[in-house]
C-alpha cells in the first residue's frame, strides 16, 4: 500500500534477491551484532569492503531524493573520510 517507499520495495527486493542463509552454530549463544546502521530507510549500505588498514563503505540514496544521513558503527574508526 501506498508508495514504493512507504511500501519498503527497495528492502523486499534486498531480501528476495540476497536472503539470509542459515548456518547451524554451537550450542554457545551468540547475541545479535550488526557493524552497521543508517538513520534513513531512503539510504542503502550496499557494500562494506574490509582493506588492509580501512573498511570501505558504499551508500545510495534508493528513493530518488535528497536526504540527510547518518551512518553508525561499532567498529573502533580513527578516521572518516566522504
């Protein structure tokens, strides 16, 4: 219903094109752990790339418009870099 935004096409499509796959673990629980977040749903984290010395972040903006966007992490960043 309603927009594709409001609909959450861009995530479905996401999902439906690169599912999750279940891997069987230990019996040793492991909490929930996510390296990153963006405020925006407009905002996509396509790729997160690990380099000797940096982790290289790609984003777009999937709703056609222009927005403002934050981009968290847990990993311990030095520097930052647009």
């Amino acid at each position: 219903a309603g927009s594709f935004q409001e609909a959450g096409v861009i995530q479905c499509a996401y999902n439906l094109n690169f599912p999750l796959h279940a891997v069987t673990a230990s019996s040793a629980q492991c909490p929930a752990w996510s390296a990153f977040s963006v405020s925006s749903p407009a905002v996509v984290l396509e790729t997160a790339e690990d380099r000797p010395e940096a982790v290289v972040v790609r984003l777009y903006e999937a709703h056609g418009s222009t927005v403002v966007a934050w981009l968290q992490t847990s990993l311990p960043v030095k520097e930052a870099t647009l």
